[in-house]
C-alpha cells in the first residue's frame, strides 16, 4: 500500500465524496437513507480533517513556508465545516433544516476539497521530495488509527471547542 501523503488524502477524498454522491442521489422522501449517509460522511470528514490539521498542514507549513497562505485558508474552511457538523449532529433527520443543512455542508467540503486537489496537492508536490511525501504519508496512516470518529469525542473536541471560541 502506498503511504504518499497525497494519494493516501485522495482517497479519503474519493470516499467523502461518495457519500456526496449517495446523499444527492436518495429520493425526495429517503429520510433515513439521507440520515445514515450524513452519519457516514461526518463519520469520514471527522477523521480526514484530524489527520489534516495535526498532521498534512503543519508539516506543509513548516517545510514550505511558501504555502502558508493556501493552509491558513484551508484551515478556516475545515472551521466552517466543524460548525456545520456541530449543528448537523444533534439534529432529527427529519428537521425541516436538515437535508438544507447537510446540502451546505456537503457544497462546503465539495469546494474544498476541489481546491485541495487542483490547487494545493500539485504546489505540495512540486515543493517535497517523494521521501517526504512518503514520510509525512506514513504519519498520516498512524494519526489516522488513533484519529476521533465522532466531533464528540475527546480529542475531537478540541478541535470542535477551537471552531466554537476561534
Ligand atoms: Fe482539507
Ligand atoms: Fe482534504
């Protein structure tokens, strides 16, 4: 199995997205269905951006102060995914705001995600070497084991109490 830092993120990326998929897809009136696929992509979205933020942009940051700009964005736009997995979490599936809620979220992450893959991975692959990659790929794997996979979980709510008071 490969450990480049940036195949291992895009394939987390290609089973976001999935859910993407499956949530647009469900009919009108598939409430549970929308629900366990919202369960799902919080599920992998919790996990993603944990191995992100302690892991792919401070080590980016670090080796390619060039970059820095792109991760201070990038670490906002994971901020405005946090709120909404926070407000989408407690939330009934059949609340009138949360097909809409789970809808922004998902044009959220969408946006996101894009800019990582046609802007940022290829500037972060000019920039390190295939060892480093490879490096920062290995510890991406481990901080995915002890990764949270619920945004209430202990090491998830330092995170999800930085999005809150940030
Ligand atoms: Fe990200
Ligand atoms: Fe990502």
């Amino acid at each position: 199995m490969s450990t480049d830092a940036i195949v291992l993120l895009k394939n987390d990326h290609k089973e976001i997205r999935k859910t993407f998929r499956d949530f647009k897809k469900a009919g009108e009136n598939a409430t549970a269905t929308k629900g366990k696929l919202v369960d799902k992509m919080i599920e992998l979205l919790t996990v993603h951006t944990y191995i992100e933020n302690e892991v792919m942009y401070p080590r980016v940051r670090a080796l390619l102060p060039d970059l820095e700009d792109d991760v201070l964005e990038s670490y906002e736009e994971h901020h405005v995914a946090d709120l909404l997995v926070m407000e989408l979490v407690p939330m009934s599936y059949d609340d009138e705001r949360f097909v809409a809620k789970a809808t922004v979220l998902i044009e959220n992450v969408d946006h996101h995600i894009e800019e990582e893959e046609q802007e940022w991975f290829p500037k972060v692959r000019q920039g390190l070497s295939r060892t480093q990659l490879r490096e920062i790929g290995t510890e991406l794997a481990e901080a995915k084991e002890r990764a949270p996979r619920r945004p209430e979980q202990p090491s998830a709510l330092k995170k999800t109490i930085d999005a809150v008071i940030a």
